[in-house]
C-alpha cells in the first residue's frame, strides 16, 4: 500500500467524531479537516454541534466557519476548498484528519471527483422556469435529444436534476453522463485510511441523537435559528435546510408548536443516521470501530495510529 496521506474519521451524527479526530490529530501531529456540510457557515455553532475551543485541543481545524450562512455554498466549492487545506497541511508536513459525516463530501474529495461545470444564475432561472411553464415531461425529452442516458435515470418531478444536466450541458457542451465517465476514470487525488464510527445497539444511538436534540436545545439553538432569521438568512437557503433550524424556524413562523418541532428535530436526525450508515456500508475499503454502552475513545486512538504506522488495512 502507498503511503497514508490522510486519515477519515467518519459515521452517523452522535457517535464521537468530533472527540476522536481531534485527541487523533494531536497524538500524530496532525491538523483536522472538517468534512460537515453546515460547519462551513458562520454563525451556526449549537445546531451543526461545531467543535467549541476547549474541544480543539489546541488543534487548528479546517473549513469550519468560512462563509456567511446566506450564501449557497456547494459540494464543488467544499471540495476546491478542502483540497486547499489538505495539500496545505501536507506540504507543512503534518497529517490531515479528516472529520466528518457528509459522504458526498468525503468520497468526491478523496476520489479527485470534479463536479460538471455549471452556467450561470439567471441560466439556472431560465430553465427552472420552463419546467414550471412546460412540465417535467417535456423536460425530460428535452434532455433526452442530447443525453439519453441521463433521460432515462430521472424521473420528471426531479426538477433539481433535470436543469442541472440541461444546464451543464449548455455550459460545457457535455454531458452529465460523459462527465460521471471522466470522472470515474481519473485516480484517486489522496491515499487514505478510512474509520468509522458506529454503535453495536441501534438504539443506542437512536437515544445518543435524542439526547443531543436536547442538549442543543438547552445551549440555546432556539436563539441561533431566530438570529439567523433576523439577520436575513432566507427560511429557504441552504444553509436554512440544516436538520433543527428548518424546524425550528418553522415553529418561530407558526406553522407548529416547538415541541412539535423538537420531536421532528429528533426523528429527522435519526433518519439521517440511518441514511448515512447506508453510505458508508457501501465501502469495502472502510475500518469500523463499533461502540459498545459508550465511545472508548483511547483504544480507537491506539487501533487507528497502529494501522497508520503500518500503513495497511487493519
């Protein structure tokens, strides 16, 4: 095996990354590399359980409060971004850590994967506009006379596909489908050591996700939400979308009560648990450290900087 560039610490929200990766990246004199796709906005600590200054030890952390929360920010630009840090970090010569559960992220990051050039806003508008006036049928041929192959994995309610492989298709005179082709085709950008995270008892977990929800909501997460509303952060940014601050600016507008909107918080967070195991068990490539009662943080740290020092699958 080549030499380890990076090392992942990954799994479902709640199962003690954010301790790990840190306490790992002090033991090997590395620096962390956040791979959550809500740490990137500023102003939004509580709810995306961003590591507070204690919780760093010390350790500088990467692409974590680096745009204000009204902007778009996309999986192109965290990927552009993050490569920055993490080549930054190796030419420094210590060790990135990466930190997070947003496969997408992860898996495009360390693959090299380039995401198909897209056109401009009011291109974007144009077509969102036409699939209003047209429908997604006439759409979807639409892209079919060009790109069959996408055509044919849509359906045409998927209104965010659909422009998007028309869009990139008239920016770039390609294809999604010729593009994914290239993109599978190029070499891996990192060799990496890939961990996960996970508890024996679903349950477990479930009741960790639980008790979290509450912990955010007694740190005050109500008052973040309505301050990024006051602020003038749109209900409908991305940003906005975050598990918990959806809700709960729905509760703040009075579409339900905010114990409604807890208990939404709490059951959306473990469908987001469940959605991220999903990913990750599709990597054969992945080590998993399986929690027992609790996270035993001190023999995941000896487990991972042994496969590190050998540089083989463990």
């Amino acid at each position: 095996m080549d030499k380890v560039q990076i090392i992942v610490i990954t799994g479902p929200t709640a199962t003690g990354k954010t301790a790990l990766g840190a306490l790992l990246a002090k033991t090997v004199g590395g620096e962390v590399v956040s791979a959550d796709s809500m740490q990137v906005y500023k102003h939004m600590d509580i709810g995306t359980a961003k590591p507070a200054a204690d919780e760093r030890l010390g350790i500088p952390h990467h692409m974590i409060d680096i745009v204000p929360p009204w902007e778009d920010y996309s999986a192109a630009r965290y990927i552009s971004d993050a490569a920055d840090a993490i080549d930054d970090i190796l030419r420094r010569g210590k060790l990135p850590v990466l930190v997070g559960g947003t496969g997408l992220y992860i898996d495009s990051l360390l693959s090299g994967r380039v995401f198909s050039a897209r056109g401009d806003a009011a291109l974007r508008r144009q077509l969102e506009n036409e699939y209003d006036a047209i429908g997604g049928d006439a759409m979807l041929r639409r892209l079919g006379e060009f790109d069959p192959g996408s055509a044919a994995k849509l359906h045409e309610n998927d209104k965010k596909r659909i422009v998007r492989a028309i869009e990139a298709y008239s920016a770039t005179g390609k294809t999604i489908s010729q593009h994914d082709l290239e993109t599978k085709a190029l070499p891996p950008r990192y060799v990496a050591l890939k961990f996960a995270l996970t508890f024996s008892d679903r349950q477990e977990l479930y009741t960790r996700i639980d008790k979290r929800v509450d912990d955010m909501m007694s740190k005050g997460l109500e008052g973040e939400v309505r301050n990024l509303l006051e602020m003038g952060v749109a209900p409908g940014s991305t940003a906005m979308q975050a598990i918990g601050y959806k809700e709960l600016a729905g509760a703040i507008a009075g579409r339900h009560s905010l114990n409604d909107a807890v208990e939404q918080i709490k059951m959306e967070s473990r469908r987001y648990a469940k959605r991220q195991l999903t990913w990750l068990r599709r990597d054969t490539n992945i080590i998993w450290h399986i929690w027992q009662n609790k996270p035993d943080i001190e023999k995941a740290i000896q487990e991972i900087t042994n496969c590190h020092q050998l540089t083989v699958n463990c």
